[in-house]
C-alpha cells in the first residue's frame, strides 16, 4: 500500500486509480481505494464533472424523495455482506432528533438509516462495459459506503434529474475531506450477573441494543459470557446449510446486514443459493443468494465465527444466527420470519435446532 497517496492530489490520485484500472482491468472502486490508502467517496470526487454531482446535506428531505424514483436497486455492505434489493422506497419516515435521527424505509426495500453516519452523497452516471449505471452513493465521514441506489429500466429518470437540481451542492470541489471514527471505549470487565439478569427479562428484541448501551459492553463480549444460557458458538460453515434448508422448505426468513449509516432487512423465503469461489487462488468463497428480486454477497472466507444468540421477549423466545469477522464485528444476522405480536415459527426453531444439538434444550 502506497502511503504517499495520503498526500496526492485529487488529480494525481485519479491518475494513480486509472493507472491501477490499467494494471487491473475490472478492479472495484472499493478494492481500489484499499489500494491506494484512499477511500470510496476520496476516488469518486476526482470524477466530479457533470457526470458526477455531489449533493448538499439536507439528509432528512433526500431521504423521503427516493420513492419519487421508482422502481430502484438499493444495496447496502459491510466487508463482508451485501444485500441487494429491487423494488421501490415505499414508506419512508424519519423519527428522533439531532443526531438521534433515524429514518424508516418500509416496503419491497426496508432499510434502518442512521443519518448521523451520512457524511456526503453524490449522483454518479458511470460507464461499465457497454451499460450506463445511474446512482445516488452516500458515504460516511471515513469515505465508506453507507448505501448506493441504482436506478433500473423503469426507474423515474426525470425524478432524479430534479433531485440532482434541487440538492446539487455548492462544493464541486473534487478534493474529499475524510476523518477516522473515534475508537468505542467498552467495560473489558462488565457485571455479567446483572447484565445476564436483564437479559432474562428483555420484552423485546429492540430491548438488546439499549442492553449493551446500558451496561456499555461489546455485542460480541455479551454473547460470550451469555454462552450456554442465551447463546452457543457454532460451526462457520452452519450458514449454507442454513440458507439451504430453508429454501428446500420455502420457510420465510429475515437476514439483516449493514453498515454504520444503513441497515438493510430481508424478509421473504430464499430461492437460488450457490457458492462460488473468486480470485487467482480461490480464496475469496463468495456465499451468494440470487433471486429474481434479492441477492445477498457473502464472503464466507471471512466469517471468523458463528453464534446461536436467544432473546427472551413476551412473544416467546426469539433465535437468530449472528456471525462475526475476526475483528469481533458483526457481519449479518438471520431470523426466522416474525411480526410484533406473533411467535417465531416453529419450523425456523427446527432448523436453527439441526445446526446444534447441543443448543436444543434452549430454543424447544
């Protein structure tokens, strides 16, 4: 990795980024900006002309004209997953205030947006090979992707022409500022008995994240002293099997998958599942869902491990599959299909029960 990138002007870095296209032709503007010690949003800026505009901050208002596009492709990633996707941004609401701001998208796409993690956005017209790819891609403040939306056959191309007039940004400028977040402080030495105590008597599954807030303790930290009472660590490779039987039943399924500003949310059976493995010595195992309307990328290779995790709530006991890179950070999560109210369905208890016989006494 070349440090000096740091330091380069945008002009030199889109050089250095179309020299490294030449190298390697096909290379993703993601793997790119690793490359080059830079980021997403960095690269894309050196593009800014008429083809590429960045928007202004009014996050709240662009949130709720994306339905106005239609029919779209929103994808949302991590390092390790992507979800994708088609449909229309049907329902969308913003509640909370400052920087509590969260935003709502219900419908054929369902996302959890935290715009206090939306940092810049840009309407990008890019060629690749022979096809013209329309999209809005918002970024946070280290230059990630939060979310890209791509606009397809019937989208509503006039609409995005009046979005791109009316939040076009002052700042064309094609240097991008970027700041690293501030390391989280967690408890290395949290009140296990307590915090075990109310997991005991959470009510509902929201209830967990204000858990760890409450008792300031790392998710992945809280599933190990829970292990054997509210969780159990699982073979990695529990998840194609998973995906497997599930769609051999036609058992709707929810998978949840995201990043610091977007988090995407799966709600519907599961079809086509293959395995595929990339790169020159086939290390990159790419776990793949391809349905007509949904995909979801997984880099198998990356998931360093794998979690049965139980949450009590006044519908009955809640199982979900949560796995983890070897950073201890959350790379998806998978739920049998349930709404407030209803119990989670027996058929996905089974299921989860095939994985560990060991974990059987804690969901029957």
């Amino acid at each position: 990795m070349d440090n000096s990138t740091k330091t380069k002007s945008p002009e030199e870095l889109y050089e250095a980024w179309k020299a490294l296209e030449v190298e390697k032709p096909g290379i993703r503007i993601r793997e790119a900006a690793i490359a080059l010690n830079s980021s997403e949003a960095q690269l894309l800026a050196t593009t800014l002309n008429e083809e590429t505009v960045r928007l202004n901050s009014n996050w709240e208002d662009l949130l709720k004209r994306l339905p106005e596009l239609g029919r779209v492709m929103s994808l949302t990633r991590n390092d390790a997953c992507i979800l994708e996707h088609k449909g229309e941004f049907e329902k969308v609401n913003v509640f909370g205030r400052g920087d509590h701001k969260i935003g709502t998208v219900i419908g054929p796409i369902e996302t959890r947006v935290f715009l206090k993690s939306w940092h810049v956005a840009f309407a990008v017209k890019q060629m690749k090979k022979d096809r013209l790819l329309t999209s809005i891609q918002v970024f946070d403040h280290e230059g990630n992707a939060v979310t890209k939306i791509y606009l397809q056959d019937k989208s509503n191309y006039e609409a995005l022409e009046q979005i791109v007039a009316d939040f076009k940004s002052e700042n064309q400028s094609k240097a991008q500022e970027t700041s690293v977040y501030e390391p989280i402080e967690f408890d290395a030495n949290p009140n296990a008995e307590a915090l075990l105590e109310a997991w005991a008597n959470l009510k509902d599954t929201h209830d967990f994240f204000p858990l760890l807030r409450k008792y300031n303790v790392h998710r992945y930290h809280a599933l190990e002293l829970a292990e054997g009472k509210f969780t159990q660590q699982i073979d990695t490779k529990s998840i194609q099997p998973l995906l497997e039987d599930a769609a051999k039943q036609k058992l709707p399924i929810m998978i949840f998958a995201g990043n610091r500003g977007n988090l995407q949310i799966h709600q519907d059976k599961v079809r086509t599942i293959r395995l595929l493995e990339r790169g020159h010595t086939g290390a990159e195992r790419w776990l793949n869902v391809l349905d007509p309307n949904f995909n979801m990328h997984l880099r198998a290779d990356l998931v360093d491990s794998a979690w049965i995790v139980e949450k009590p709530t006044t519908d009955g006991s809640v199982i979900s599959i949560e796995i983890f890179d070897a950073n201890k950070e959350m790379i998806a999560q998978f739920f049998g299909i349930r709404k407030p109210g209803i119990p989670q369905t027996i058929e996905w208890k089974e299921l989860v029960n095939n994985l560990s016989d060991s974990f059987a006494k804690v969901v029957s």
